[in-house]
C-alpha cells in the first residue's frame, strides 16, 4: 500500500513524498499513524544528517521517516504476533529499542517507520523489545507525547544518592529533598515538572528558573504553585535575569546548604556551571539537555565532587518502562500532556517546521499526519476563527479548556480538517 511521509536524504534534506510500502511480513505490523509530535531530536537529525549516530550513513539512497513521538492505530498484524496485538487497537512507540547493542531506531533509521508518515511497517525488532505499546486513554496526542514523558521519567530514575560512609547507590531522586529544574520552561522542562508533582517519589522543595518571562508566565499559569501545594511541594519560579547573583540568591533558600538534585535543560556554560554551583552535600547534578556541539564543555567542582560527594549523571531518552510508567499515568489522568501543546499543524508542515524549529516559538508542536494544515499556534485560533469556521469551532473548544488543546478539539479537528 501506499504511504506519505516526511523522508530525510541529508543534511537538511527533508522531503514529502508519496511512496509504496513493502508487502507485510509475518512478523512485521501494518499501522496507521494518527498524530507527532517534534521533537528537537529531530532537529538535530535533521542538520547533522548521516554525521548522526543514529541516521545511516547511505540515508542519501535510502532515505529514512523522521518523527518518533508518535501515536495511531494497529491496521494488521503479522502472523506471528496474532496473539499479543489486536487490528484497531491504539498504540504508542518507544524508539530507543536498543536492539543487540545497536543505535537504530523509528524516527532516525529505518525506512518505513517513522512518526512524519500516514502508514508504518512495524519491523519485528520493535516488538520483540517490547517497545510496541498498547494505550488506553483518550484520544492520540497524549500517547504521543509519552514518549518525551518517558525522557523525564528516565532522568529522575537516573539520579542517585548515596549512604554517608558507604559507596552503596540509591538511585532515584532523594524523597523530601531540594530540588532545582535550571531552563525548565521550555517543553521538557515542563514535561519534568508535571511528572514530578504527580509521580509516587517528590521532593518537598523545588525552584524553576529560566531566563524567557513569557514563557516563565505559561508554565506558572498551567502549573501552578498551588497544585504543587497540593501534592505536597513547595514550588517557587525565578527568571534569573533578574538576580545580580543567581547562586547566591538560590542557595539562599536553602539556608546554603544546596539542593540534592538539580537539572539543566539546556545545553549552555554558564547553566550547567551554575546547577553545580547549586549542589549540595551528595547532590546530584542532571545534564538533561543534549548538545549539538560534540566538543561542549563546562567546569565542574571536583574539589565539592571529593569532599562534599557531589556528583553528575546524564540521560538520552527513557526506557520502555519509563513508557510503560507515562502511558498509564496518562490513561489515570495524573498527567496533563495538554499544557505542552502550543502549535498545531498538518504533514505538510513538517519539513520546514523541523527544519526551523528553535526559532519557532512556543512549546509542543503537535502534527497530524492525514491533514494538510499550516502551522498554526494555538493562540491564533480565534483570528482564523473570524474567517474559518473550523477554527472558530475550534478557539472555542479550546477556550473551554483553558486555552489548552484537547481530546474534543482533536475528535473535531479529526474529522473536519483538510485531507492530504
């Protein structure tokens, strides 16, 4: 049958194409893709192209699907499978499969599976490392944003603590502790936050900093102090423009004594040498942010890192539990996808929204692969409202919930939009 989909050829080579796929084997699955969501990883991919570790290095003859936070729809399903998957049902993707050691994954490696395309084949590697996921929940758009849930869920998994006087691991974040999200108003920034009000393990204090106020202002308004309050957190926002010495004042919240864990989510000096700067006895700094620059450097305290026991870790991506963990707190309602969601747009769009996107402002940037919509920010629904009814329809879908997309709204823009 036949596919649409997002193929990169190189650097900066993205191209819509129509195109067949292969016939199904018996152990391969037949899927419709309903929603991606972009991700910076993509980006990446985009701009290194086969310098990419995870992009192979002939992309230029055979050329690779992008979009690996996707979510949609089992078609069929190989013989060999009958008894695990059903046809109709919904699923998710986690893409780091780790399959024998290897790199590949949907969205980077392969030809026929990725996020950016209207049908799939699912290659058996996928679900033999049980990263086929089945979701339950309603709509899409949360199962496709599970999988940036999952990255969040790793990295607090990933931190660790240990026992004075021993060199015993507790990995996990320290219960009860101070924590600080440095950068922490962009998409996974946000992503972190609400797992972390809504997960079983929580710290008692935790400050967000960032140095963008408009986007300090969102993430304060749909993830308020007084929800942390509730869960048990003391939340405080900070946009460290406005401190002559941000160190000074922010450990100074802590009576000096530091945070136990700290994490930098964006790829910058000053921010990763700053979260150092934070730490506190046997505290443990996260760099959460992936570079793009293979030599990135920062300084670190090793002199803190001897006699204070502070310490680093680093995550890239979740794991299939961490999948597991995202879709079921969403299917229960404790997560709320929703507040990353800023832009929306069709397959047509995602070329060039890939291409560009640290310059498109915003959160989430939310695709439907069956649609041929512009990129469209959620706040401009009500303008386009004024001359499309779709859109008037849905700014007042919206408007009911807050100014933030929803399931109904994507039921009606579903059903209504414009086919590829």
């Amino acid at each position: 049958m036949k596919t649409k989909g997002i193929r990169l050829y190189g650097q900066d080579d993205l191209r819509l194409e129509e195109f067949d796929l292969p016939a199904l084997k018996d152990d391969e699955i037949l899927a419709e893709v309903t929603s991606d969501s972009l991700c910076m990883s993509s980006y990446k991919a985009t701009k290194q192209g086969p310098k990419h570790k995870r992009i192979p290095n002939n992309v230029h003859e055979a050329p690779v699907l992008i979009g690996h936070e996707f979510a949609g729809t089992i078609v069929e399903v190989g013989k060999k499978w009958k008894n695990k998957f059903k046809e109709g049902s919904k699923f998710a993707i986690q893409p780091a499969l780790n399959y024998k050691g290897s790199l590949d994954a949907p969205g980077y490696s392969y030809q026929y599976i990725g996020g950016d395309s209207t049908y799939v084949v699912i290659p058996q590697e996928v679900m033999e490392m049980n990263c086929l996921l089945a979701y339950d929940g309603p709509g899409f758009f949360p199962a496709s944003l599970a999988e940036p849930y999952s990255c969040v869920a790793g990295t607090f998994h990933a931190h660790y603590h240990t026992k004075y006087g021993t060199y015993q691991h507790f990995m996990g974040i320290k219960e009860g502790g101070k924590m600080a999200i440095l950068a922490g108003a962009g998409p996974m920034g946000m992503a972190a936050i609400d797992y972390i009000l809504h997960c079983d393990r929580k710290p008692s204090f935790l400050v967000v900093t960032d140095i963008d106020q408009a986007r300090l202002d969102w993430v304060k308004k749909v993830l308020p102090v007084e929800e942390a309050a509730k869960n048990g957190i003391e939340l405080q926002y900070y946009n460290t423009k406005e401190l002559d010495d941000p160190v000074k004042y922010l450990r100074g919240l802590t009576d000096d004594k530091g945070y136990d864990d700290v994490l930098v989510f964006a790829p910058v000096k000053p921010v990763v040498e700053q979260g150092d700067a934070l730490l506190g006895f046997d505290g443990c700094l996260n760099f959460f942010a992936g570079p793009s620059d293979q030599n990135f450097k920062a300084e670190f305290n090793f002199y803190n890192a001897h006699y204070a026991f502070t310490h680093i870790t680093a995550t890239s991506g979740g794991n299939t539990d961490d999948m597991i963990e995202s879709l079921q707190m969403m299917e229960k309602g404790l997560l709320k996808p929703e507040i990353l969601v800023t832009h929306i747009g069709g397959l047509n769009a995602v070329a060039e929204t890939t291409k560009n996107l640290p310059d498109v402002p915003g959160a989430k940037k939310l695709m439907y692969t069956h649609l041929d919509m512009e990129l469209t920010a959620i706040s401009e629904f009500a303008k386009k409202g004024e001359q499309d009814a779709m859109f008037k329809e849905l700014d007042a879908l919206v408007t009911k919930n807050n100014g933030l997309w929803s399931v109904e709204a994507e039921a009606y823009l579903l059903k209504h939009g414009k086919k590829i």
